[in-house]
C-alpha cells in the first residue's frame, strides 16, 4: 500500500476500533517538545576532505492513547523540522504517525498496527544512496495474535507488510523501491519458571516496484530463554533459512531479417539463490543500577538493495543508573552488511561503532542529553577506509498527562 492509501485505512481502521469502548474508557495526551543539535566530522562517511556539518532541529512528539478495561488504542505523530533543506543529512526533517489498537481476552491478545514515515534514507547506522541520503516514503500494516492454549504453551503469529519508496539521488542511485510482506508463526513452552523453549517459522516475499526483482524466503529457528540467576539471563535461537532471487532483465542478440541483421532485446530470467544460517543470541546482567548486555545476530532483511540483504551483527552495550535524575551508558556494535547488486558482485560493507552518552532528569518535565560517537566504515576492494565523529545535545520539555473524554 502506499501512503496515500494507508492513511485513510489508518483513520477508518481507528474509527472502527474505538466506535464502541470509547465511552467506557480514558483518554490521555503527553505531549513533549524539544530541541537538538548535532556535529560530525563526516555524516556520510564520505570518502573526500572537508565533510563536517552541523546542525539544529526542533523535535515534537504528541502521543495520544485510549485505555478501556480490555482495549487499548494508541496514536503515535512525530516531527522533527530541521534547518537543513532536503534528506541528506543525520538531522533531516521527518514525520512519523503510528495508529496502534489492541484488544485483550483472558488467554489472549490481538494487536493492529499501521504506520506512515517521510524521512531521510541516511540512517545514524550509515546505510545510505550512493553519496547522500535521499527521501524516503514508508507505509506500514502489522497484524500480531497471541494466544494461551495452555498454561505452558503459547502461539503467536505475526503479519506485516511494507512499502517503501526512494527520491531521485543526487549521483548515482543504489536504492531500489519495494514492498515485503512476512509471515511468522512460532509457539513457546515454558519449560520451567526460569525456561521457555521456542519454535518459529518465518516465510516472506521481497518484490522490487519496477518489477526487476523478486525474491521469497523462509527460515525455521529452534530456541530457548533461560534465566541462569537472578540477575543473569540468555537468549538464543538458531535455525536455516534460504531465500530464492529472480532478476528480471532483457537480454539483446543479433538476428538475421529478410531486410538485413537486426537487434533483438529478448526477456530473461536469471535465477540465483541465498541459503545459510541465521540465529540470535543475548547475554544480560540486570541490577537494580547496573545493565550489562552481549547479542550477536545473523539474519536476512530488505534494506533497499535489489535482494535481500544479510546482516551480521555483534554488540556490547552497559546503562548505569546511579540515581533518578541521571543515566550514563555506552555500546559498541559491528556490523556486517552483504548488499546484493543488480548486477556485479555482492558489496560488503563493514561499521563499527561506539558510543557514549549521559542524561540528566533536569526536573520533572525537563530532561537533557549528551551523545559522543564514532564510526568506523570499511567498504570495496581494495579496502577503503572512512570514519566520523559525532556531537548531539538534546533538551526536551515533557508536558503533564492530560486526560479528556
């Protein structure tokens, strides 16, 4: 679905959803206003001299929520006004809006979703177009059922689907529009207070809007969640996946006519395929003031390149909280992107990146934070190198919960 025909799905899917509990239930609205600033060496991690920028926006939040005895509805805007002109910065303009309901029962939970995005395709992990971000238009639908059937055993099933399209790059284009639909069925047996064993399938169709590309994947993953202590805990799931790619070109051959030899542009299919394994593991230690965590991660995703995209990634990141009024925290995390090409070989790109930032509760409604960042990007052959370091400041004003009927 595109934008334009998401959004009145949006208003009539919410219309529908709050006709009856909405005189049962309260409504509430926290509104937080905001203002950032940002510098970096490099945003783009470009490989040319003299790249730093700064930047300034102003950033609005207006969530606005419904809760009844066994129903919840929720609408999410999000704006950020930037004083940079186009996508193609780290502090680019966007909107958001998320449209959320969901109904609960004894023994289960169903959850609708759907969300409109315009912002800029140059995310903070620095996958970007070519040598600058554009725009991006994004149009989301996410059904998710949770259901007991018995005291231990629990299935949930998933639905999404997406739309995404690029604006026209200033050089040369990498990003291609598409849409992606998945389907994730899984069941989890509590195994024991401290363990639940997990099963889920995943099959999904990845299909590029001007028709060149396709591709339908599916994985199956066995897991399992343990708490080891009281302040320790592990998550891990592994499992097979294989995603079949089909490209969508013509091909021109010469032919002999009565009238002499002729260029002949022929349609062909060139079919390809990516099987592997995917899996999922994290390591925590919780305290009351102390949050230690490791993950590691394989898995396929649609990223804007021509098929989908394989991701390894690895990280290690610690919150401290000493007090109420402040947090410290820090992560490091490395990423491996296996970028499949419309034609050529796969594009690797490898970033690392390490952070640390402080926030302080100011009072009760004004809150200020601190970020340092830098990033690390190796890409091509032979191995270029780019980095950047970064600054952002934010302070925020958070408005006292408004309840109305």
């Amino acid at each position: 679905m595109t934008p334009s025909r998401v959004a009145p799905f949006c208003v009539l899917a919410a219309a529908m959803s709050i006709a009856k509990p909405s005189s049962a239930g309260v409504w509430g609205s926290q509104p937080t206003v905001g203002v950032s600033g940002d510098y970096s060496t490099n945003p783009g991690l470009l490989n040319l001299p003299n790249t730093a920028e700064s930047h300034a926006a102003l950033l609005l939040d207006g969530p606005t929520t419904y809760n009844g005895d066994a129903f919840k509805f929720s609408v999410l805007p999000s704006f950020r006004l930037s004083d940079t002109q186009g996508y193609s910065s780290l502090d680019s303009d966007y909107a958001h809006l998320n449209v959320s309901s969901e109904f609960d029962t004894a023994r289960s939970a169903l959850i609708l979703s759907a969300g409109l995005a315009r912002d800029s395709s140059l995310y903070h992990d620095y996958i970007l177009d070519g040598a600058a971000g554009v725009r991006r238009d994004t149009a989301t639908a996410e059904l998710n059922w949770d259901r007991h059937l018995t005291e231990r055993l629990e299935f949930n099933t998933d639905i999404s689907t997406s739309r995404v399209r690029y604006g026209a790059p200033q050089g040369v284009g990498t990003l291609t529009d598409y849409k992606y639909t998945s389907v994730t069925p899984g069941l989890t047996w509590d195994e024991s207070e401290r363990t639940k064993i997990t099963a889920t399938a995943s099959a999904g169709r990845y299909k590029s809007l001007d028709g060149a590309t396709e591709s339908s994947n599916a994985n199956l993953q066995l897991g399992f969640t343990k708490k080891l202590t009281e302040i320790w805990s592990l998550s891990a799931s592994g499992g097979y996946s294989r995603a079949n790619n089909e490209l969508n070109t013509n091909e021109q051959f010469l032919e002999f006519t009565g009238s002499g030899i002729a260029i002949v542009s022929v349609p062909i299919a060139v079919k390809s395929s990516q099987n592997g394994s995917v899996f999922s593991v994290s390591l925590a230690r919780q305290t009351e003031l102390l949050l230690l965590a490791a993950d590691a991660s394989r898995q396929l995703t649609p990223t804007g390149f021509v098929f989908l995209s394989r991701q390894d990634s690895y990280g290690l990141k610690a919150n401290y909280t000493p007090s109420e009024r402040w947090t410290f925290g820090g992560d490091v995390h490395r990423v491996n992107y296996q970028q499949p090409q419309r034609s050529g070989p796969i594009v690797d790109l490898d970033i690392s990146t390490l952070r640390v930032f402080a926030t302080w509760q100011w009072t009760e409604h004004w809150t200020a934070s601190v970020n340092v960042s830098y990033v690390l990007e190796h890409f091509a052959t032979p191995i270029i190198g780019v980095d950047s370091t970064g600054v952002s400041v934010e302070l925020s004003r958070q408005f006292d919960w408004k309840t109305f009927q």
